[in-house]
C-alpha cells in the first residue's frame, strides 16, 4: 500500500509518494479540496505561484486539524521571475499567500518563462542561476526546506549542479503511460535528483485507451489506479489532481504490482501512444 509510503531526498528530508496535485482548482474551492484531502490521508500538496491558488491551500492546511509539520507543501516560482532581487521577493509573497513560516519544497517551475516554451531557444542558464542563489538563501534562512527544480532537461540540470552550492532534490516532469523520458529519469537518478510525475494521469485524456483498458481490468483495478501504479514503480512521486472525494481515495490506495513483463509493454506504449489517445 503507498498510501503512507515516503521517500528520502537527497538532503534528508522525506517526502509521501503520492501528493495531490492542485492545478485548476480555483483558490475558493481549493481550501475545502485540501482539508478533504487530509481527511482521507493526504499529506502532501503540489502548488505553483502561476496556478493562482496559494493562499486557498495556506487556509486548506491551516485549518486542518493536522499539525503543519505533518504536511509536505510544494510550490513553484513563477516563471516570469529570472532575476536574484524578483525571487527573494516571490519567495517572500508565497510565504504571506500561504500564511505559513515556511515552505516544504520550492521548485523552479520552468527553466524558460511560459511564453518562450517551445518559442525561442535562449534556455536562461543565467536567470535560473540567479533564481538558485535566492532559493539556496532561502534554505539557509528557513524559510524553504528543500529546492528543486521542474521541466528541466540534462543542459539545465548540468548548470545548476555544475554551478549551484545545492543540489536539486527532484526534477518534477511529465511521467506517464505514452509519455516516459528514461534518458532523462535515469540522468536524474544517477544524479540522485528524485523524479516527480506531473499529469501522472495524463491529465485525463487516455482513461479510454484500450491497452490500459485491458491492464487495468487484469489487475483489478481502475484505469487511473493502473497509471498511478506504472509511475510509482517507475520510482516516481505522483501528484494526480482530484477534487472528487471518491476519486481521492482511490489514487491512493494503490496496493498491487505490475508484472516486470507487463511494465516493459506499458513502457513501450509510449510510441503509439497518440494514435490511441482520445
Ligand atoms: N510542473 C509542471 O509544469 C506541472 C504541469 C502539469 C501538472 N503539474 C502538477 O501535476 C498535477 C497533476 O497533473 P494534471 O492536473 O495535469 O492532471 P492528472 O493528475 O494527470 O489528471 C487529472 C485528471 O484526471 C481526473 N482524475 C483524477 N483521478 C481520477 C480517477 N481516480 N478516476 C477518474 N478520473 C480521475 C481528474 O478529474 P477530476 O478533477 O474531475 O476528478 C482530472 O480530469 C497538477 O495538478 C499539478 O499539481 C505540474
């Protein structure tokens, strides 16, 4: 059962496997999303300054009767921000959104702001160095635990391991059935930089696809249950976004295991994989 399970970073810090991811959930209804959350076992929340809904989850968590220190919150730069001054500042504006002392994991969102992605090739070594020095700061002024980064490939990860004083704790990327970067998972692993599974349901779009159809009613188990399940053994953290109680619950209680056999197929599904999406 990974209900419960956690996993070292490499500073120490231990993290749940399974955290709810909170993109689109506006910032009213996010505050009784997290406390559901808590309610049926959650203790770790995935946010981001350009999701716009930080201060619903700050009130989510504080009003819980759950001691902060047994929740793991993660958020994320804005991407517009590449300058030193900019990201002290956005560290210390999450902080007042939140209402809390203290964040459990800052992520650089992107290496380049969402505007260039796919635009222009300018990867900001720079700007995302300047983004490291403010979050290393914050580090050391305890307002942050841990720092990572998020959309990053080998180039970027090399410039800040190469020039950081910290070492990125996780890369939080796209990882799931149809989508499996393993030259970059591996680069991460051999680095010691965990690997977070963003969209680990493929933001919705392949419940329908007939191979995880025909997986999942081997197993047992939901089509969402199987994706979470591939990520997981995959070694991935997950973040599926719910505000469905139901749903909640079933992400995570994910207690079987897929075949080596059958991992390998579902690995290899990734070249057809847009042919079968619906
Ligand atoms: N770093 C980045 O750049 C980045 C990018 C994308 C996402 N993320 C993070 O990753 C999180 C998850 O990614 P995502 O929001 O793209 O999508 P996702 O978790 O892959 O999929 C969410 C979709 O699946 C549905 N769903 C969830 N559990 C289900 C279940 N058990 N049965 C049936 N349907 C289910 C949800 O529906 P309902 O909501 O209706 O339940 C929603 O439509 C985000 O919320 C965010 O925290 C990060």
């Amino acid at each position: 059962m990974y209900s419960a399970k956690t996993l070292m970073l490499n500073n120490g810090v231990e993290i749940p496997q399974i955290q709810l991811g909170t993109w689109l959930i506006n910032n009213d209804d996010v505050r009784k999303v997290i406390r559901q959350a808590i309610n049926v076992g959650y203790r770790a929340f995935d946010t981001a300054k350009d999701y716009g809904n930080e201060s619903g989850v700050g009130k989510g968590i504080w009003n819980s009767d759950v001691e902060r220190s047994d929740i793991f919150l993660t958020t994320k730069l804005p991407t517009a921000v590449k300058d030193y001054k900019g990201t002290k500042k956005a560290i210390d504006d999450a902080l007042d959104r939140f209402s809390l002392e203290y964040i459990d994991m800052l992520l650089i969102h992107s290496p380049q702001p969402w505007i260039e992605v796919n635009r222009v090739d300018d990867r900001h070594f720079e700007g995302n160095l300047e983004n490291w020095r403010a979050m290393e700061e914050a580090v050391k002024a305890g307002k942050v635990r841990t720092i990572g980064v998020s959309n990053f490939l080998q180039e970027d990860v090399d410039n800040i391991v190469n020039n950081g004083s910290i070492k990125p704790a996780v890369n939080q990327i796209e990882v799931h059935i149809g989508q499996v970067p393993t030259e970059l998972m591996q680069y991460c692993e051999e680095l010691g930089i965990q690997i977070e599974a963003y969209s680990p349901l493929a933001h919705g779009r392949l419940f329908n696809d007939h191979k995880i159809n025909l997986y999942a009613k081997k197993y047992h188990v939901s089509p969402a249950q199987l994706m979470l399940a591939f990520d997981l053994q995959l070694g991935c953290i997950v973040l599926p976004k719910t505000d469905n109680i139901k749903e909640m619950k079933e992400n995570l209680n994910i207690d079987f295991k897929i075949s080596a056999d059958d991992m390998h197929d579902l690995v290899e599904l990734k070249e057809n994989m847009q042919t079968m999406a619906i």
